[in-house]
C-alpha cells in the first residue's frame, strides 16, 4: 500500500493525472457554479489541487480576482506550474498550509478522505483559510452510499481512504463551525450514486 502523495505522484509520470478533469469537470463545473452564483467577484483555494486543471478553469472567469492552488504532491505542482505562470501553486500538506490571506471560497474535488482524520483538515480550514460569510465545497466519489466505490482502496493500493457516509461528512462540517450546510448528489447513474457535494458557509 503506498501514500495518496506517492500514488498521484506516479500518476503525473505517467500521464494518468491528466484523466481527474476528463472524469470529474462536470461536478466541479456544477460546484463552481453553486458557489459563485451570487457574488460579483471572489477570491478561491483549490484544496489538493492536483496538476491545476480547476484553477485554469477560472482564468476566464473575470469574477475570481484571485486563485491558488495547494497539494502535497510536488510532481503535481510542478506540472500545475508548467501549464499556468497567472495563478500560485504551492506545495504543502493542507492539514499546516495557512495563507497569507483568508478567501472567499474553498473548493475540494476528491481529497478530504484521503485525510487520516478529515474533520480536523475542514476545521483548519474553516479557521485559517475562509473569510466570514466564506464557503467551502467539496465533492467526492468515495463515500459509504457509493457502493461501486468501495473497493477503490485496494485496486489503487492506497494507505489512507477514508469511508464515510454523507451523514459523517455533513456532521464534520457542522462540528467545525459551518451554517447553511447543503449536500446533493451529482452525475447519478444505474449503479453509481453520482459525486456527493456538501457545501457550507461561514
């Protein structure tokens, strides 16, 4: 079994990172669109950002004045840099980065059960990376209703992989201190529950 870091890592070496925005664009699209729809300009964090795909998605939104991007895997920031000399990338584990200012959204696309202990990585972000009245969305694939995911530990070989039903996730979020909690599913099929999106404000 090997680290999440180690395995997106190898990913970046063989290309496969390149498959997150082909699998995962419509859900974080319908995220993006959630979380923006009433603010006239905003700042944003993508949380385990990969190689950058949803922060050069913003580039044309004239709304986000500012976007940076954080994962602990430095062959994903480098190649994030590579593609995107507009936007900040850094390499770090979310569970200490602190940024230098607080934004106005916080985005995670299938990252927090990668986490040993994710209710602790969403209260650090509610306190150190979100402004007041702020938001933090997060999608995942991985989750106890999605019952075609739960073999993904093993076929991947992955240390850490969290499973937690929407009930859990929403409970993290409450207990760290967020209003307004919303959950929904995205993308359902036959025998696939669709990417679980639980949203909170500040």
């Amino acid at each position: 079994m090997k680290s999440p870091i180690k395995v997106f890592s190898e990913w970046v070496d063989i290309g496969k990172d390149d498959g997150m925005e082909k699998n995962h664009s419509g859900s974080v699209n319908n995220m993006i669109e959630f979380a923006t729809k009433n603010l006239n300009k905003y700042t944003f964090i993508d949380a385990g950002c990969g190689n950058g795909w949803v922060i050069r998605s913003l580039i044309s939104d004239m709304k986000c004045i500012k976007a940076i991007g954080v994962d602990g895997s430095l062959n994903m920031i480098k190649k994030a840099r590579k593609l995107d000399n507009k936007n900040e990338y850094f390499c770090d584990d979310l569970m200490s980065f602190m940024p230098k200012e607080k934004v106005d959204i916080v985005h995670s696309m299938e990252v927090f059960y990668y986490f040993k202990e994710p209710g602790l990585l969403i209260k650090h972000i509610y306190n150190n990376w979100i402004k007041d009245g702020g938001r933090l969305i997060m999608g995942i694939d991985f989750y106890v209703e999605n019952k075609s995911s739960h073999s993904w530990k093993e076929d991947n070989s992955i240390s850490i992989m969290e499973l937690y039903s929407e009930k859990k996730w929403k409970s993290f979020f409450k207990e760290a201190g967020f209003k307004e909690i919303d959950s929904w599913n995205y993308g359902k099929g036959r025998e696939w529950s669709g990417t679980l999106i639980i949203s909170g404000i500040k």
